[in-house]
C-alpha cells in the first residue's frame, strides 16, 4: 500500500511535532507525522514529570554508547521512543541559548541564524509553552546558598545567561511536561484533518529517485511525499537513517552493503556532546520530596574570562544514578546528592556510525569525549571548585562527606583518572549532519532535492546551555524554511 501525502515528517519528537504543527497551520495539502514509538497522550509516565521513572525499556531505543576512543559501548545512552521524543523523557531544563551562542553559528556559516533573526522563533515557543521552576527543595537552596558562599549570584535563568547559581526554569505547568506533542499537538483527535499522526510506525529506509528524497518505506508500506521529506527523528536516528538509505561516507556505506546513492562524508561526523563528570556526597539524612524534578538547581560558571558566556553548566541531583551498564562507578551506601558540571561549549567531536544496514541495527555511538585535550583541562578545573562548593558551610548542613571521588584524589593525574572512569552524557547530542557541512542554512540537504533535516543534527556547533529549547527554535525556523523553498 502506498500513502500519498504533500510532506512527510519522520520522527514526532521536539523538532518533529514543532515542523508539522507550523506546516499545518500554513498549509492545506496532507501532512503526515511518522513516529516509531507509541502516543504520550493519556500516558501519565510520558506526560507528567513527576512520573518519569514509570517509564518502561519500551520508551526508549536502548543504545549504548562508548565515551573514549576505543573504550567499550557501556555508557546508556537514552533517547525516547515515543511521541514527544526525548522532551517526554527527559528533566525539562529549559533555557533560552545566549546570543553569542546563535551569533557564532552565524560565523561559522548558518547565514540567518544570529540572534536577532533567532529571536523571533524564541517569541512563538513563548507563545505556546509555559516555563515555571519547581518549589526549591531545602536540598537545593543549600546548592544555591554554597554558591553565593563562595561569591556567586543568584540568577533567574529565563531572564539571562551569565555567571551565577539558581533553579532551572522548567518547560513544565505544575507536573505537566510541556514538550512540543503536548503543547503544539494535543489534543490529537483536534488536529486539522490534513495533519496525521502515524505512530508505532518507524522508516525504515527513505525513498531516493533521481537525486530527489520523495518518501519512506515503513512496515505499513510506502509514503511518497510530493513537497518535501522533513527528517527529525534526533541527532543520532536522523544520520542512521540516511546512511541506511544510501547517503553518507561512502566506504562506510559500502562496507555495510548498502548501495551509495550519495558520498556525502560528514554525515554522522562531528558528533558533539555536553560531557559532565560529578562529585557525590553522602547526606546527613535522606533526600526526598522534591515536587516537581529532582534536578532542581543549576549553577554557571566563567573559567575563561575571555569566554562569551559561562563555559561550566552544573546539574545538581537530589539523587545519583548510575549511568554505565557493566559496574557501579559512583556506589552509595547510604543518602546522596551529586553536583555534576558539564563542559558547555565542548570541542570534542565523536561519530554516528552503522553496525548494520538496517534502521533495526543500534547504532554505533562513538562519543570521543576529551579528543580536544581542553575540555578535559576545563572539567577538571570545574571539579575542583566543585570540591570547595562541598566545604562551604551551606552544603555541610546538607552533606556529611565527599564520597567520589573522595579524599584520596588530589593532583591534577589522581583527577583526571577519575573523569575519565565517570564521566558522562547528560544527552545533549547534536552537529551530525551541521549546516554547512551537511544542510545548507535553510536545511536543505546539499546534492539530494527535496530533503530537509529539523533536529539537532544540523547544530553547527555544542551550545552553553541544555539543548531542548534551542532544538525547537530549530524546528520553528525550518517551517518557515520549509514553506519558503
Ligand atoms: C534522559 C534525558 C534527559 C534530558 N534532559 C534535558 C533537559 O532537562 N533539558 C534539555 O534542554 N534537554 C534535555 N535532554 C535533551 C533533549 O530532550 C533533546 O535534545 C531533544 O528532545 C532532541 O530533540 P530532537 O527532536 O532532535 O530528537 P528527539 O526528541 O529524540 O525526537 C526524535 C524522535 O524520532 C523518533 N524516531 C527515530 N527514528 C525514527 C524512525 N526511523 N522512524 C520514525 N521515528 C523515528 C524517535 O522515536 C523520537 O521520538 C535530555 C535528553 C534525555 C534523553
């Protein structure tokens, strides 16, 4: 059976259900959403945040990713399979990106994309989502209380971007997530009559004739689109799919089996990641009760005064999860917290590659974190200031002692060894298939007519802040794009 629609969207997560929103709005030939995973509506683990961890294996894909070069693929490395993407999956953290951050995708090539043309995009997610923050839980006002100990101040993070501790601005209304299926799609039976949401359906393989993307083939057959195919299925799928249909380094292609329709070598390359590492504690009583989120409290930090914006994002966790699959690396015994930076604008770049032809087979992840020597030089020294945060008289009243990496790491060796044993995603991947490497500025994809990619993929480059906002901004912006071509 073929189904015949005027743009095809294949992935209905945070840029997917933006783009099909925008386009329906705008148009009136039928627009169809694919979506491999289930519907979030009606789904309390999908749609409240305070329920995530009834959240099922079946809500995410499962992969595994490697986090040096060469080490083995243990690191779990989520990413949602469901309408909603990994918005409905993940901890809301919600921030507008810093000018500079669009101002220098605009030096490095994405003509259009500085802040001031940014700002409008920013305006129209205003419109339709709400941001709060969450009831700070006393655990988090003494993270915030240690950071002004030690000269912070406090910043309201919806307003601006800068050096300074406070709460994360939520993309969330009271429990209620406000990813882009919830707020620009729900309800679905009151979608326009054009606009199908296809879910539990996954593309296997795009459609390529003559040099012209024109559809997917599914499990429930065909779909041929007459404008245009909208690629959205997230930084790591929308390259895998590609590359299974054809398109993307050519002797990776062929070593694979799959016939190359197009050599377009920097698909999957430059892979970027926010990479974080963390110092836990053992609390003097248990932590529990947060309302809303148990990543709560944030802090930014400047290293480099030269830098244009803070280059040290942390997430302090009311609780420590392990997130390597073969051993525990950060075992408590008994209550603990963790403040985990990240290294904001990291330079290191991995790569998506294939471990077989197939959409089916997982994806090889190669995370290559600390390939550029500075962002471990930057994490490290983030570590340490984190260590002196313990000592403050606020975090003693919540913490009784640093439990990792503990007092036995002291030099800059003892550190570094410890990074690289725990460090870890906190899965902000994007740049696989960058504008100006892959896409041109309005999201075409270069050498192949009528395909565009919407998702983090076409990050030029790592931004300072969590991802998710900017990936929408994205997805406003490749609507007009869209409409436009
Ligand atoms: C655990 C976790 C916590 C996070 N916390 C935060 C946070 O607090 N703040 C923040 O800003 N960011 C956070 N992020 C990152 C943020 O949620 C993502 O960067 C963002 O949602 C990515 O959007 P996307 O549209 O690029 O991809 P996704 O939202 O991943 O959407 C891709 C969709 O495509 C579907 N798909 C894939 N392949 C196919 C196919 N072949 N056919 C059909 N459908 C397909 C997938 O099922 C998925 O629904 C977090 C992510 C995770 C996983």
């Amino acid at each position: 059976m073929t189904a015949i629609c005027d743009y095809l969207i294949i992935g209905g997560g945070s840029a997917g259900a933006v783009v099909a929103r925008r386009l329906a709005e705008k148009t009136q030939g039928r627009i169809i959403l694919l979506e491999a995973g289930k519907p979030d509506e009606g789904d309390p683990a999908a749609t409240d945040l305070t329920r995530l961890d009834e959240q099922t294996a079946d809500y995410d894909w499962g992969f595994r990713a490697s986090p040096l070069a060469g080490a083995p693929p243990l690191l779990k490395y989520a990413r949602a399979r469901l309408l909603g993407g990994c918005a409905n999956h993940n901890d809301c953290a919600f921030i507008r990106p810093p000018d500079s951050d669009f101002d220098d995708w605009e030096r490095l090539g994405a003509t259009g994309w500085n802040a001031a043309a940014m700002a409008p995009y920013w305006q129209r997610i205003l419109d339709t989502i709400t941001i709060e923050t969450a009831p700070c839980h006393e655990a988090s006002r003494c993270f915030i209380d240690a950071g002004l100990e030690m000269g912070l101040q406090e910043v309201d993070f919806a307003k601006e971007v800068r050096e300074g501790v406070g709460l994360f601005p939520l993309n969330a209304r009271g429990r209620t997530r406000q990813s882009s299926s919830i707020t620009y799609l729900h309800p679905l039976d009151q979608l326009p009559k054009h606009l199908e949401v296809w879910t539990g359906c996954m593309a296997a393989r795009l459609i390529l004739e003559n040099g012209c993307a024109v559809g997917a083939e599914t499990a429930r057959g065909s779909i041929r689109a007459a404008k245009a195919v909208v690629l959205a299925c997230g930084a790591i799928q929308t390259p895998q799919l590609m590359m299974v249909s054809g398109l993307g380094p050519a002797e990776h292609l062929t070593a694979h089996g799959i016939p190359v329709i197009a050599d377009l070598p920097h698909i999957g390359q430059h892979l970027r990641d926010h990479v974080a590492a963390p110092v836990v504690w053992e609390t003097h009583e248990p932590v529990s009760g947060w309302e809303i989120c148990p990543f709560e409290a944030t802090m930014m930090l400047q290293l480099d005064p030269q830098a244009p914006a803070p280059d040290i994002l942390f997430h302090f966790g009311l609780r420590v999860r392990e997130k390597y699959a073969d051993r525990a690396r950060l075992a408590t015994s008994g209550p603990a917290v963790k403040a985990s930076p990240n290294v904001t604008r990291a330079k290191s770049e991995g790569q998506i590659r294939l471990s077989g032809p197939a959409m089916a087979d997982k994806p090889v992840i190669d995370l290559n974190y600390f390939s550029d020597p500075g962002d471990l030089d930057l994490l490290l020294r983030a570590l340490r200031l984190t260590r002196k945060l313990g000592e403050t008289t606020a975090m003693r009243k919540l913490c009784r002692t640093e439990i990792h990496p503990g007092p036995a790491v002291q030099t800059d060796d003892e550190w570094k060894d410890y990074i690289l044993s725990v460090c870890e995603t906190v899965y902000h991947p994007c740049s696989t298939a960058a504008i100006g490497k892959v896409v041109t500025p309005d999201l075409r994809v270069m050498g192949v007519d009528g395909l565009f990619i919407a998702d983090a993929s076409v990050f030029p480059s790592l931004i300072t802040v969590n991802i998710n906002a900017a990936v929408m901004m994205t997805a406003e912006k490749a609507a007009d794009c869209i409409l436009h071509s």
